[in-house]
C-alpha cells in the first residue's frame, strides 16, 4: 500500500527551526514503530498500523510506513503550507530527506528514523491517572502530614513522580499538592517523571475536609500543610477567589475545592456540606475567567447535584451517585474520577490507615462502602465521563505500586477492559483539555492519532483481553512485591523521547 502524508504546520515548524533558515537547534528525532498492533485510545480493537513520530508529536498512523523518502514541503511568509507530497522514487537509502522551498531558498534536512520493530506488542497511548496526591504519599494519615516539612513533601513528590511514571502512567493530575515546582524539573527532563496537571493547594473553609489541622495546631498558621501551600483555609466569597487567584498565580491549572466531608477529616463528616453556593460561585467564576474549571470533592448525591449545578465539571470521588444526578452529569458533559477499589473490594478495610480498628477513618470507610453498593451500576447504565483515579495518599514504594495495579484491575473488572482503557487514556486526555487556555500541554493525550503528543507504550500482550498487561492485579495488600517498573510494559515514551526500551 503506498503511504501518503501530510505535513502538518507544527510538525514542520518544528524542522524548520532546525536549518539555518531559522534557529539553530538539533533536528527533531524521528521513531518509526512497525510490526505493532495499535490500541488508539477510542477503538475497542485493535488496528495493524505503522506509527511515526517526528519530534515530540505523532505525525502517522498508517499501514506500510516507509523507512526512506522524501518529502517536498512549500514554506509560506508565515511558515509551512498543508500540502505536501511523498515521492517514494526520491527515497532509497535509509531516512528521511524534508526538501523546504521557502522565501529564502531551499532548504533540505535530513533526518534519520530511529526504526522498532514491536514484535507484534500493542502500541498504546501512556497512562493517564486523573487523581492523585503526589506529595501526600507520606506514611500516618493526616499525622504524617502534619508533621512533614517541606523538603519531605517535595522529596515525596519526587519519589512519587518516578514511581507513576514507570508504571507507564505518562500523565497525571494532582489533586491537591505543592506549586509547579516538580512540574518544571520533570518538563525540563532534569528529573523522570509524567507531565503534571497542576490543582494546586485544595480550598477548604474552616473545619472543612482540606483543614487536616490536629488538635493542638489551633490556628492556619501552626499547619504545616497550610505554611507548605498544601491547602489554603477560606471563609467567604473574598477568601475563595483570594485562595483561587493564589493557586493559579503559582502555576494551577484547575482548581479544586473541598465541598464536603469525608474519610481522613476528623470535623468534616460525610453529610457535611461544605462552603456557601456564593463561595462556590466565586470558585467557578475564577476559574471560567482564565477558561478553566472547578473541581469538587464530596460524595452525597444531593451534594453532586449542587455541585454541577453551580457549575463543578469535575466530581471527585462521587460514590453516592443516583442515575438520576448520573444523567444530569452526563448532560453537562462534566467528569467523575472515582477510587474504585474503595468501593468494591473489602481489602480497603485492611489499608493501615482507613481500615485501621476503632478509628473514625475505618469507620467512615465502612459507612462509605455501605452507601455506595449501586455506584457501579449507575455507571453502567447511565456512562458519564469516567476518568480513571488512584486516589488514596498515605501510600509509598510497594504499597502505592499494588493500590495502582489493583485499581487498574477493579476498574477493568467492574466495567470491562476497554471502559478502564478509555478511562486511562483517551477519558483522561478529553478531562486534560478541559483547562483551556492554562493547559501547558494544548495537544492530544491519551490518543494514538496524528498530532497527538508522542507518550506512547509497547506492552507484550493485549491489553483488551488481559488487563495485566499493564499491571492490573486483582490482589491488593497481599500481592507479591515486584520491582519498579512492570515487566510487560516494553517500552516506555514521553514527550518523543524513549525513556524505557527493553526490545533493545
């Protein structure tokens, strides 16, 4: 089959600022995935396609992908036209030559493809967790928390960061957590590690879930997760848009805001609805006016309702959900990031922290699994935007490694493998775009089609028929220790650039 193409402007611009013509930098790389089967994210099967990427972009999705030609592009005024044309009796040899007729001549950049064979493997979109708390992985609950300075969270996030990534998630967002910090170093590549939607510290009033103050911290100002920016206490609408307008002059790309109680605060039950419909409408206004969105925290039902009401798009947790309110979810075309195994698998109860005998945290476990019993079915039937979420802080190195893998094997098991696909990716990439003019990286994630950022995994096996593939483990506590990394996931890139590959 002879492979026609298309050069997209920004694929080209990015070839351009490699000649003399413009700056001069290294040319992009070029990676040319054959003999794959491709998983793009919104198909439930898998496609026998080639898949090239030129720079940090996808640039081909096609059968038969040549690994030499040459391709004649016209540079206007303002940059490089669409047309384009693929001369297969130009190639020969091995790479590719971008012949540029442009106002200042001709250029020619010649560029050689970094060419993998798959073996067959499905090629994949990396992983997208929608909710998590980089920097509360800290052991002791809310003591821990309280009790860390700020290099122990930030060296916690860095830790955290790594172990994501290498279990092939390639995006996440925090839900709660520190400044763009660790979001700079990791897109700088100094450190590895997923790109980060950014929340920034959660908004809570005063004995509202975010306020994890112990007993003797009286005041804001004794917290240290308040000193540290990890929550930022707000009563009235001034305080509300005060904290908003601090999260995003400090790099927040959403917001999110603590509208009810819930399982690690000790003053905030579940029934306890949280900030004023005012407070609330300050939030989501804030937000609209940098073309972003609210998040909310809380579970009830009748607080679901308000929230979308008010204008949340995203519901936090949520697992009181009604088919009803599911319905008016849906209608809205707002998200729902849920911690599945909280739900449906009674190992939550052994967790040492929120399954810990005679503790509010266990008890308020138990009365979260007792009213959440039709969650899943509510999905089933009514399929809002379900994003996948990991959730739980309080868990590091082997602990956090089996929550993920079980919580990638409760949501296949509760909603089908190619559900929990979409949930991890192109759901995740579809909620990502949502941050609007903020969003630092305005490309398709989640998906394997052209133009889409180039974070993509090999994996040996299909995904579709066997959820380990990526990791999914039906055990959770009682699962076997297992190293950094999963094993079946070949190939690990992010951002064009490789930084896993085991075919090799």
């Amino acid at each position: 089959m002879m492979f026609h193409n298309t050069i997209t402007t920004a694929t080209m611009a990015m070839l351009l600022s490699a000649t003399a013509v413009f700056a001069q930098q290294e040319p992009p790389s070029v990676t040319l995935f054959k003999n794959v089967m491709v998983f793009d994210g919104t198909t439930d099967g898998l496609l026998d396609r080639d898949v090239l990427v030129v720079g940090n972009k996808i640039h081909a999705v096609a059968e038969d992908i040549p690994e030499a030609g040459t391709w004649e592009v016209e540079a206007g005024p303002t940059g490089p036209l669409y047309s384009s044309v693929y001369s297969s009796a130009n190639g020969g040899g091995s790479g590719y030559t971008f012949i540029v007729d442009g106002e200042r001549g001709q250029t020619t950049v010649e560029l050689s493809p970094k060419v993998i064979d798959g073996g067959g493997r499905t090629l994949m979109p990396g992983l997208i967790d929608s909710h998590v708390h980089l920097y509360l992985t800290m052991d002791q609950g809310r003591v821990g928390m309280e009790s860390s300075r700020w290099d122990t969270m930030t060296s916690y996030g860095a830790a955290s960061a790594l172990e994501w990534f290498h279990d092939g998630f390639t995006t996440v967002r925090d839900m709660g957590g520190m400044a763009n910090g660790l979001q700079q170093v990791i897109d700088k590549g100094l450190i590895e590690g997923p790109r980060i939607y950014l929340s920034g510290g959660t908004i809570s009033q005063t004995a509202g879930h975010g306020d994890m103050r112990l007993e003797s911290q009286s005041e804001p100002e004794y917290s240290s997760l308040v000193r540290n920016g990890m929550t930022h206490i707000a009563d009235g609408p001034q305080e509300v848009r005060k904290a908003v307008r601090k999260n995003f002059g400090m790099g927040a790309t959403q917001m999110k805001i603590m509208m009810a109680g819930g399982i690690a605060s000790k003053a905030s039950p579940f029934a306890s609805g949280q900030f004023t419909d005012e407070e609330i409408l300050a939030a989501v206004d804030e937000a609209a006016s940098r073309g972003t969105y609210v998040a909310a925290h809380l579970y009830l039902d009748e607080h679901i309702k308000r929230a979308l009401d008010l204008g949340v798009m995203s519901i936090e947790h949520g697992q009181f959900l009604s088919e009803e309110t599911a319905m008016l979810m849906k209608e809205k075309g707002a998200f729902i990031a849920s911690f599945l195994a909280s739900v449906q698998s009674d190992a939550i109860l052994t967790h040492p922290v929120y399954g810990k005998p005679g503790t509010f945290e266990a008890a308020r476990t138990i009365m979260m699994k007792e009213g959440s019993a039709g969650f899943v079915d509510v999905i089933r039937r009514v399929k809002p935007n379900l994003v996948f979420a990991s959730d739980i802080p309080s868990a590091n190195g082997m602990a956090a490694r089996h929550q993920r893998d079980h919580e990638k094997w409760i949501f296949a098991d509760s909603f089908g493998n190619f559900e929990a696909l979409k949930a991890l990716t192109s759901m995740g990439g579809e909620l990502a775009m949502l941050t609007g003019d903020l969003n630092p990286y305005p490309s398709k994630l989640g998906v394997i089609e052209e133009g889409a950022y180039a974070d993509i995994l090999l994996v040996d096996g299909n995904p579709l028929e066997d959820i380990a593939v990526i990791g999914g483990n039906s055990k959770w506590f009682d699962a076997e220790r297992r190293m950094r990394g999963i094993e079946t996931i070949n190939l690990i890139m992010k951002d064009g650039v490789i930084y896993k590959n085991t075919l090799d």
